[in-house]
C-alpha cells in the first residue's frame, strides 16, 4: 500500500466526492475522446487514469502505458489497475533516452506534471519525441504566479502563470486551450477565473 501524502490521487484512499479526485477524473473524461492507438499516460501516479482510458477507449486503443518515477506508486497501479491492455513501467519523465525504452505514441495525457519538475525543457523535449507525427498531446497545469516564483505547494517547483503556459506548445502544427474550474472544462470566457489549463496540441 501506498501513503496517502495529500498529493496524488489516489481513488480508494479517498472520498468519492473529493474536489481534487472530481478535477483529476474529469480531466482524463476530457481527454478520452482524443486518445487511440499507442497511448501514454506520462507521470500516472496510482494508475486509475490509465486504466480508465484502457476500459473507456478499448476499441479504440492497441495499448495504454502508464509511466511514473517512484517505484512504490508502480507497483500499486500494477496491483490495483491491471487491464489487459495496460502497462506500468517505473522511469523518469525527463530522460532522453525514454523514446528508446518506450518508443512512440500516437497520444500521449500528462496531468499535473509540469509544476513538480524544474528541468522544464527536458520534459517539454520528450512530449516531443514521444508523440508519433500527427499524434495528439494532451497537457494540464495549474496557474500560478509564474516561473521562477514560489507557490502555495510544497509539491510544486512553481506554478505557471497562463501566458507562459500557452507559450510552451509553440512548435505544434496546432495547439487548442481549455480551461478548467472545478469538474467544469470548457473554451476560455472573460470574467472567469480558472485555476488549471489544459493544452491540446497536434504535432
């Protein structure tokens, strides 16, 4: 078993109304309809999203690999979500050498990542890589104060403010934002305060 520290999602430790498990499943909703052949789920945590999208999408999906850094977290997703479909693997995120173990994806979700890691472009690079010509990338964060400045989370690096996140997926053929209050995602509208992005980038 693994501890429950406040950070990850980790859905049968914790109630099922819980802002923070409601935010978590309503991305990976969100994401589902974008999501077939070779899929990558960078930075699992426990495993429920990967194998959400391995149940929901399996017509349409060859295979689900879900990836994270710490090992205790692998083994519980390995326990607790095993699909036919689904692997865990234990890696880190920013290797650049990952695309040679893993090879590529035609999508590719990585929820609430950006902030925990300060080697940015690393990360940014391997999205890159990983994603198959004409693949579809999905990415979350939480906005902030921005680069460089510090942040309510111990968990976090920094928070990026919603300029700077926008400005990462420049080299996409396209790049689409929502914004996500609560369960509710949707286009931008002003006058709304959002606390988390979502970027959907083609390559």
């Amino acid at each position: 078993m693994i501890e429950d520290t406040g950070e990850r999602v980790i859905p049968k430790m914790m109630d099922p109304m819980n802002p923070l498990l409601l935010e978590h499943i309503a991305r990976y909703q969100f994401a589902l309809p974008y999501l077939h052949g070779r899929v990558l789920d960078l930075s699992c945590g426990s495993g429920y999203g990967s194998h959400m999208i391995a149940k929901r999408r399996k017509r349409e999906v060859e295979e689900v690999v879900g990836i994270d850094l710490d090992p205790k977290v692998i083994n519980y997703a390995k326990g607790e979500y095993y699909h036919p479909k689904t692997q865990f693997i234990e890696a880190n995120a920013i290797d650049a050498t990952l695309v040679g173990h893993v090879g590529t994806f035609d999508a590719i979700v990585s929820f609430e990542t950006i902030e925990h890691i300060a080697e940015e472009q690393a990360l940014l690079n391997n999205y890159y890589r990983l994603l198959k010509p004409g693949g579809t990338l999905v990415v979350s964060t939480p906005f902030g104060r921005g680069r460089g400045q510090p942040c309510g989370s111990p968990f976090h690096v920094h928070q990026l403010t919603e300029q700077e996140f926008e400005a990462l997926f420049t080299n996409y053929s396209t790049s689409q934002f929502y914004y996500q209050n609560g369960v509710l995602i949707e286009p931008k509208r002003e006058g709304i305060r959002y606390p988390l992005g979502i970027a959907v980038c083609t390559k």
